[in-house]
C-alpha cells in the first residue's frame, strides 16, 4: 500500500499542452524587439524558464519532485501514397488506381520525445566544432610546406631595405667621390686652402645628401614592394573564389550528403557527437582535402611565380638607380614565401567556410527529409521527465526547417490532445502526485470538443490551468463566467480550467503575481507575450 503524503510533500506532475496549429504564426515580439510567430516566441521562453527552474532544482536536492510531459497539437504529416490491392479469391493483385496523397494537420505529438530525438543546436555545435577542428587539422598537413610565420613580413622588409642601403652606401663610400672625400677629410696639410677647404665642404654635403636618398629609398621602397606583394597575393585568392567555391562543392558535395545523414541518423538514436565521430570516414575525407588543395595549388603557384617576376623588374630599377645591389635568388625565393603565406592563410579560411556552410546546408536539407520520421517517432510515444533532466521543451535547433508551414501550423485537434493528456495524467504510476494540466492556446479549435473529458479529470484532483493567447484583453484577472462577446474558443478553454480553492496550491502560487487571491474564480488567464507565460511557471514551480 502507497503512503499517503500530505499535499505539500506530494510530487508534482505538470502536463503543458501547446497549440502549434495555424493561428499560432501570428507574430509577437521577442526580447530583441524582433516579430516572429507565437509558437517561436513561446518556444523560447518555455525553454528559458525550463532551464532556470532545472538549475534552481539542482542546487536544492530537497527540492520536491516535479516531472513533465509536453503534448503538442497542429502539427502535419503526409498521408502515404497507398495502393490499392485485391484480396478477393485468397490472392493479393495489386491494382493500378493508386490513392491520393494528402497531408494530415491534425497530429499530436509528444514534444518531450520529438525534442530528444531532433539534435540540440549544442549538438549540432558540436558537430561543427569537431568539423572545423577536423579540417584545420588536414589543413596543417598538406600545407606543412607554407611557412606561416608572423615575422615572414618583418623578414622579408629588412632583407631588401638592409640589401639596398648597406651595398649602395658601400658604392657610395668606394667610388671616386667617396675615395676623395675620405682622403680629403684626413689630410690637414691642405686645412690653410680655403678653396680647398670650401670644396670639401660642398662634396662632404653632397655625400651626406646622397646617404640620405639611399636611406629614405631603401625604407620606402622595401615598405612599397612588400605592399604591393600583399595586393596582389591577396588578389590572386579572391580572384578565383567562384571558381574555387564551384570546385570545393563539386568535390565534397555527395561526401558531405551522405556523412550529414549518417551524422543526423546516429545522433537521432542517442549517441553523443563525440561517439558518432568515431565512425567519421577519415581517410575519406583527407583524400578529398587533398584532392581540393592540390587542384588549388596548381592553379596558385604559376600565378605566384609571375608576381614575383612582374615586381622584380621594378625593384631591380630601384637597386641600380641609388647604386646598390641585391640578391635575387634569396628574394624571389623569400617573397614567394610571403605570397603563399598571404594566399593560403585567406584561401583555407575560405575552404573552412565553404565546408562548414556545405556541412550546414546538408544538415538542413537531411533534417527537412527526416521530421516526418521524427514526428512518427515521437507520436508514438510517451515520454515524461523529472525536470531536472530535461535540456529544453521544445526543439532548439534547426528552427528554419521545423517552425515552418511544411511540418507545423496545422489545425487544432483540442479532443485528441486532452485525450493523450489524459491518458498520463491518470497512469496509475503518478497515482500519488499532485497533478496540474496546462493549456496554451489561442481557442481556435478545429474539432469538437467533449466537455466531460475535462470535467472528469477536474473531478480526479487535477487542475487545470487555461492560458489564452489573444491580441485583444478580455480578462486582466480570474472571473467567475465567460463574458458573452468571447470568441467560442476563449469560452471552451474557460470551461475546461479549475475553480480556485483554498488549499489546491496553485491559488497561492498565482498570488505571487498581480492576480488577486480569490477562490471560486476560474484559472482562465489571458497572455499577451511569452513573459506572461514564464512568470506563471515561475509561481507554479519554484518554492
């Protein structure tokens, strides 16, 4: 025989049922200010206050147990193409009439069970994450022969403005005008000529003038061809991108399809990205990276060759122009190293890009083909959570593909999803919990309701909570009746909620925000934006 708890020790059960059905793309605003439809707005805030109460939860272990299942209710499938067959004489002819197909909008779901079977957005992080990670990692290896130092650029600078001073001063101090000057500036025989004296003067100015020309040449020239090597380096990378893009796709596309489904499939039954990593096709996908760099390379290197030989010509005019001179081996050889430098350092970030946003769009593309398998999936099942345990309510990844008319915004079956709700509610496993229902909808039902199904669970000790979505105020704190110019919907989902009642708890816990604490009124409560929502979870669940 189970103990009997006092109301106040009892575990809590929490049923929410979400209207995901057509009305509910009506926009609202987000924190952000930005307008998007209800149901995203109510998605992110149910998942925000599910994970502040998971968190307040687990630092208090004392905290009494509460467990939560989540139904849905609007979602859409296809009906499948059937063909028709003839069983008659004990045989089975298949016929040529073949049905149509149509699409079901009247699906109920369990959000909990389709929430742990799409991927989180922390798990598709981390695909990416270990993705990128990959990449960069046969990256480093078929570009092992690039030098990527920083101080390439520093190094490159000081040979040539090094190279061009210290030979043209040499020049400058061994020629005939520098011999004379040097020989005259020792020789004090000659100090009582002034004529002597005065030419002197005018050729040790006219060598300080020409020092200083080889030096400002030498600084500006070796800041100029380092320039212009890296606008033309980094011309070379962008000026094939489209190309390069066109390539890179080509090459990883049906690689990268068929990962992404085998990806999303291990991911969809349980196992961790980390797990699923393991059976990553490796020496596949080095062999395609390699394929991508060596394409690039040979159409990089002739283009790095004739930057060097377009710029060569230039400097060299500059060497003999002030009288110095360079070695053009050591610089070819190091100014291709500063191009491929510049060239590879854009064109792998560019690869990283094209193969992450190829990795993402196949994602994407797998996850559109597979939501009707998930959505079978978690129809087919019931799936309650202490709440300690669960990560979000509704999916938080993958939002373009799943918020959208393909799968949701169907119509509203209200019947069938108190049909399921009832169903949890009175398992005899949760015989010995406090139970509270909540319905989040706009009213706008699509089938009939049954009164009785509501009232018999009222009668079992369970109460139910309406929240009404609506743009215009009808209701700013709990009544006794319905209004008579209420919209149908607004007046079932007011029949379907509990009298407040000293002692049911949730009386109180409403107390804590601005509704007046008044028993014998309906738990009928009009939201306006997704705040509204979190604070009534807010007073219901946390102590």
């Amino acid at each position: 025989m189970k103990p009997n708890l006092s109301s106040a020790n009892k575990p809590l059960l929490v049923g929410i049922i979400i209207d995901v059905s057509s009305s509910m793309r009506r926009n609202w605003k987000n924190k952000e200010g930005k307008r998007l439809p209800q149901i995203e707005i109510i998605k992110d805030g149910l998942n925000r206050q599910i994970r502040k109460i998971k968190s307040i939860y687990s630092e208090k272990p004392e905290t009494k147990e509460v467990e939560l299942f989540c139904i849905g209710m609007g979602f859409k499938r296809p009906q499948k193409k059937w063909r028709f067959v003839d069983l008659s004489r004990n045989k089975e002819q298949p016929l040529d009439e073949e049905a149509e197909t149509l699409i079901d909008a009247t699906v109920v779901c369990d959000i909990l069970a389709l929430t742990e079977i799409i991927p989180t957005k922390a798990d598709l992080e981390e695909v990416e994450n270990v993705i990128n990670e990959k990449w960069s990692g046969y990256s480093n290896q078929l570009l092992q022969k690039v030098d990527f130092r920083e101080n390439l650029y520093d190094d490159l600078v000081s040979l040539i403005r090094e190279s061009l001073y210290q030979t043209a001063l040499k020049n400058l101090r061994y020629g005939l005008r520098g011999r004379l000057l040097s020989y005259l500036l020792t020789r004090k025989i000659f100090s009582e000529s002034e004529w002597l004296n005065n030419q002197t003067e005018q050729l040790n100015n006219w060598f300080i003038r020409k020092e200083k020309q080889i030096r400002l040449t030498s600084f500006n020239e070796s800041s100029s061809y380092l320039e212009n090597i890296n606008v033309v380096a980094k011309g070379i990378a962008d000026g094939s991108v489209g190309e390069y893009e066109k390539y890179i796709r080509t090459t990883l596309d049906d690689f990268v399809s068929e990962q992404s489904d085998q990806v999303l499939e291990l991911l969809t039954l349980g196992h961790s990205p980390k797990k699923v990593f393991d059976t990553f096709n490796e020496d596949r996908v080095f062999s395609l990276a390699r394929t991508i760099y060596d394409h690039l390379e040979q159409d990089v290197r002739p283009k790095i060759q004739l930057t060097w030989l377009s710029n060569r010509t230039r400097l060299n005019v500059v060497t003999k122009l002030i009288g110095g001179k360079i070695d053009n081996a050591l610089v070819k050889k190091m100014t291709e190293g500063v191009i491929q430098k510049i060239v590879w350092e854009k064109l792998r970030r560019f690869i990283r890009v094209i193969v992450d946003d190829l990795f993402k769009d196949a994602f994407r593309k797998s996850a559109k083909a597979r939501f009707y398998e998930w959505l079978d999936l978690a129809s087919s099942r019931e799936v309650t959570r202490s709440i300690k345990d669960i990560v979000n309510v509704l999916p938080d990844a993958l939002e373009q593909e799943i918020y959208s008319d393909k799968f949701m915004f169907g119509t509203t079956p209200i019947h069938n999803a108190i049909k399921k709700a009832s169903l949890r509610l009175m398992d005899v496993n949760f015989s010995q919990h406090k139970k509270i229902l909540i319905t989040i909808s706009d009213g706008e039902f699509s089938e009939k309701f049954l009164p009785e199904a509501t009232t018999l669970l009222k009668d079992s000790g369970i109460t139910i909570i309406s929240l009404h979505i609506s743009n215009k105020n009808i209701v700013s704190q709990l009544v006794e009746k319905a209004e008579r110019n209420w919209s149908e919907g607004a007046k079932i989902m007011f029949e379907m909620s509990s009298i407040s009642a000293e002692g049911d708890g949730v009386s109180q816990a409403l107390s804590k925000l601005d509704y007046k604490l008044e028993y014998g009124k309906r738990l009928f409560i009009q939201v306006n934006h997704s705040q509204a929502i979190e604070d009534i979870l807010d007073a219901l669940l946390i102590d």
